[in-house]
C-alpha cells in the first residue's frame, strides 16, 4: 500500500486571475475586468488540486514559497485542498514565484516572474527518491531541468510509471513517460514549423507510453507505438476560464492512469474534466469531482 497515490513535482505560483468581459485589447486598447480572484498557478500545483478535488491523495514539491503574505495565502490554499506540503519550503528573502492572468472567452494572457525563476540561481527543492518510492504514479513538470531529468530517472528505477508534459520527444521525460501531453502553445514555440501528424510520429515512435496532443478546440490526438493514432473532439463548452485546461487534462489522465483504464476511456475522462474546468471560475479552485465528471459524460456521451 503506497502512502500517495501521486507524487507531483513541480511549478508552484500564486495567481491573480481576471475574467475579461470582452476579447483581450490590443496595444493601448482597453478590457473591462468582469471578475476578479486569488488563484493557484504552475503545472504541478494545478493539477494536484485538480487531482485532489478528485478524490486522489498527492505530495507536492517543487520551487520554494515566498515569506510573504501572498506565499502564507498560497501555502493555505493548497493545504485546504488536502494536498501534503511537508516537503515545500518557505523561503525568507525570497518574494515567489506569481503570475497575473487575463481570460477572456477565446484566449488566456499570462504575465509573471517565470524567467526569473528559471534562469537564475536554483529556487527549488531536489526531488527525493523516497518520496517517489511512496507513490503509485509520478506527475512531473520539466522546467527544473537536471532536476526534473532526476524525477524522471527515479521514476525509472523504482518502477514508479510518471507523467510529464511539454517536453522534447528526444528527451527522457517524453520517451521513457507513461503518458506525455503536448500542448499546442509548446509545440509551436518549441517546432514552429513542424507538421502535426509528423511531429506526432516522431513522438509515438520514440514512447514507451501514450503520446497526447492537444490542439485547444481541434480534436485531441492520442496513441502508442506501433498503434494507429485515435483521435476525440474536445466537449462543446461555453469557456469562462482556460487558465487550467492543460493542467486539468493532464490531472484527467492521470486518474484514468491510476483506475488502469483504457486509453480511450482515460482520454475521454481528461477532455471531460478539462472542459469543467473552462467551464467555471475560477476553474481550478471549482474544478469539479469525479461523480461530477461521470455525469457530465452521461449528459455529453463520448
């Protein structure tokens, strides 16, 4: 019996989000802010909330916490979710890792310290190998680089199958994943003139496990090696929040992970999450439960 059922490792922010009640305004334009809320941001933590809201136990650790108020906020925010934060570290000196995100219905704009984060001196815990040795899946973001390549590479050695995203399909984090989700905002920075159905070859002929690429309201395209790609259409949803999409997709697959099913039923299960989440706001904090998302399916059908 493992302690958690998912180590994640990974970005933790804190978010100010604001729903636009119009598009977002070009250079010198004006938006009308319609809403405005304190939320989590980073990969890692948006989809142990998500997950946690699902009814999946998860340890959290990542970069450090700010000594600030917003960092004591953020900090009670994830433990009101029951998420472990034994190994989060709160940092004196140290101001956070913080984003500011506009929505509106199309699109979602982020501005944040995430540069500064990543490109100067290490503001992140290594990850340890006994806490990987206590979960049943592994959801690891890649920015930490060496690491990051670590999580992925205790992973491998404990047997413990991991999760990644947004990664080269040469890297280990994508080849040796259990399942790994390409964005389409990754794709286009990281192979901007890379054809789809190529790039999801050279990604499917290099994994062990599930390759997904998400392609926001085209249809998702998902398979293994050696198998044909399948294909599913997003859910039709009236979008209020996109912020946590990708993270919520990825939370969706790795509870499907976690209940061995399909992969059609795992991709199905994501896609439905996901479009709860853009459904609401804000959408992570509201994300929804499982039999939330069992009825949702019922009602849409697959």
């Amino acid at each position: 019996m493992k302690d958690f059922d998912v180590y994640a490792y990974g970005v933790v922010a804190s978010s100010e989000l604001h729903l636009l009640s119009m598009s977002f305004p070009p250079p010198d334009g004006y938006a009308e802010i319609a809403e405005s809320h304190f939320m989590t941001g980073g990969e890692a933590l948006n989809s142990a909330i998500v997950l946690s809201r699902l009814g999946v136990s998860v340890q959290l650790d990542g970069n450090w916490i700010g000594d600030t108020p917003v960092g004591e906020r953020l900090l009670k925010t994830i433990r009101d979710y029951g998420i472990d934060t034994a190994r989060l570290r709160v940092m004196k000196g140290f101001p956070g890792v913080r984003e500011i995100v506009f929505s509106d219905e199309h699109s979602r704009t982020i501005f944040g310290n995430y540069v500064d984060l990543l490109s100067t001196t290490r503001k992140w815990n290594p990850p340890q190998k006994a806490d990987l040795a206590k979960a049943r899946i592994v959801c690891v973001d890649p920015p930490f680089q060496a690491e990051s390549a670590l999580v992925g590479a205790y992973a491998i050695e404990l047997g413990v199958p991991f999760v990644s995203i947004d990664c080269p399909y040469d890297q280990a984090l994508s080849s040796a994943a259990a399942a790994v989700i390409v964005s389409g905002e990754f794709r286009n920075r990281q192979y901007p003139e890379a054809e789809l159905s190529e790039l999801f070859a050279e990604y499917q002929q290099r994994a062990q496990g599930l390759v997904v690429l998400t392609v926001g309201d085209d249809a998702i395209l998902y398979g293994r090696r050696g198998a044909d790609r399948r294909q599913l259409k997003p859910y039709r949803v009236k979008v209020i929040d996109s912020a946590g999409a990708g993270d919520s997709f990825r939370a969706g697959v790795i509870y499907g992970m976690l209940q061995q099913w399909s992969d059609d039923q795992t991709i199905q299960y994501a896609a439905a999450v996901a479009g709860l989440v853009c459904a609401s706001f804000p959408g992570v904090l509201n994300s929804p439960t499982h039999a939330e998302v069992m009825q949702f399916i019922q009602e849409h059908g697959f």
